[in-house]
C-alpha cells in the first residue's frame, strides 16, 4: 500500500508565554463567533469538542456546518472574501492540497461485516478482490457459502477516498456495489445483509455502537489481523489510518480560532478526541 506523505504542524500550546505577563480577566466575557465545517463521520467528535470547550473570557456562537469533501471545499471557497475566516475538520487532504493544516489526532477506517459473517481477518490484497468484484462469494476467502454484498460509501467523503488512496489505488468499485451516503447508512446497509462488508471511520463506527444496537449486528473485521483501535493507531500497528485535521485557507491569527484549536491539541481538547480517536501524541512517531 502507499500513503501520502504530509508535514504537519503542531500550533503551539505556549500561548502564554508568547504574550507577556498575564493581564486580568475582563468580567464580561466577550461575544464571538466560530464558523466550523466539519464532515459527516467527523460532527459527533466536533459537538463534543464545541460542548466541552468553555473559556472564561469568551461566550461563543458556534455555527457548525455538516457535509462531505467536496462541500467543505466549496463551503472554504466560499467563504474567501468574507470578513469572518472558517475552517473544517476532515480526515483527508489530496495530496496537492494548498490548504493551512493542523492536526488533533488519528482516525482509523475501520472494515465492517455483517455479525453473522464468522470470516476472521482480511488482507488489504483480499480487501481489493472483494471491493472490484473479482470475488464473489464468502467461501472463497475460507467463510461460509454466502455471496459477497458489498457496501461502499460515496465519492466525495474521505472515508472514500481513503479506502481509495490505501486500498483500490487507480482500481474501480465493483458496479454491484450498493452506494451509503452517511457512516449510519454504511451501518444499517451492512447490519441488514449476512453477505454485507463496508467501511467506516473508527471514531463514527465508536459513536454509532454507544447509541444503538449496531453492536450485535455488525463486527469489525481484523486486517492484517490486527483490529482498529484507538490503541493500535496510535501504536501505528494499524495499516488504514489517518490524521484528523482543522484546515482553513489561512494560518488562523492570535483570535479565537487560534485558541480553540491550540485547547484541542491541549491535554484537556486531547481527553475529548481520545474517547473515539488516537490522540494528537502518536502522529510524533508516525512515520
């Protein structure tokens, strides 16, 4: 498999020591706006993120946007000439992106079959078979006699086009394939078919199975023996991962966006992203 190589930078967490000595707090916190974009599979991790960020000096407004890749691209490009800059959370930036980056954490893409389906582990060689049609039934990867009902998510969001960088690469989808517009569709398409296998953001897939029965129905399958977890991610053991990443079409200033995003890569920001996600301290040895 190939991966992208990105440089990353980390902002830095030393706010109060690039400012100067401490002034008093105002005893009116100050009115503000933060315009957040963030993908579907994402928006769980950005309201807890937005519920549990309370600074003293600041009353925000959130205004948190959902959509897929190529809306939060228009969504930024719209937003050009406005007054008040916005920013995304995604997992995937094309390889020629020329946007501002900085990252909170790792997701991981999790496979997912029906929980009747007792196959034990896939390859990413037989991921390819199975996803382009060249296998059509379970038997034939050493599972029962079930044909192969395969479940892929939509052009246009990064679980996409992750699974289309790290596994299919120039190769096509089967045109059997039955389409998912959202993680809780991938879910429910797969929850719904003995023969069904998907793919899914760990995080969302971890968010899903906290509130619904998504757990009995469906299993994670090990790939390379080896299952997504926020452990293995961060140990860099498992093979279909990602940043989770704030991108915007400028280096946010010493405001509002500065802070929230330099509270995310605090400890406290890090608490929230790793109930669901790697956290920020395993992309320093990612290769």
């Amino acid at each position: 498999m190939k991966y992208t190589k990105r440089t990353l930078v980390v902002l830095s967490l030393a706010l109060v020591g690039c400012r100067g000595q401490i002034m008093p707090a105002s005893p009116t916190p100050v009115d503000t706006r933060l315009r957040i974009f963030s993908e579907t599979a994402s928006t769980p991790l950005m309201h807890s993120l937005s519920a549990a960020y309370q600074p003293a000096h600041l009353l925000i407004g959130w205004d948190i946007q959902v959509g897929d890749l190529n809306a939060l691209s228009g969504w930024l490009k719209n937003n050009q000439l406005s007054s008040q800059p916005a920013y995304a959370l995604t997992t995937y930036l094309p390889p020629d992106s020329t946007l501002w980056s900085t990252p909170i954490g790792q997701d991981g893409l999790a496979i997912i079959v029906n929980a009747a389906n007792p196959i034990a582990n896939l390859t990413p060689d037989q991921l390819r078979t199975l996803f382009t049609g060249r296998v059509l039934n379970w038997k034939a990867l050493g599972g029962t006699d079930q044909p192969i009902s395969v479940v892929s998510q939509q052009i246009g969001s990064s679980d996409n086009a992750l699974f289309q960088a790290m596994i299919l690469g120039e190769r096509q989808v089967s045109g059997a394939a039955r389409l998912a517009t959202t993680p809780e569709a991938m879910i429910q398409a797969v929850s719904a078919d003995e023969g069904g296998i998907g793919y899914v953001s760990m995080g969302a897939l971890s968010a899903s199975m906290s509130m619904s029965t998504a757990a009995t129905t469906i299993r994670t399958v090990p790939l390379d023996h080896v299952l997504p977890t926020p452990q293995t991610v961060s140990a860099n053991q498992y093979a279909l991962r990602s940043p989770l990443l704030f991108v915007g079409l400028k280096v946010p200033e010493n405001d509002a966006y500065h802070d929230f995003f330099a509270w995310v890569q605090s400890p406290a920001g890090q608490a929230v992203v790793s109930k669901n996600y790697a956290p920020l301290a395993a992309l320093a040895s990612t290769p």
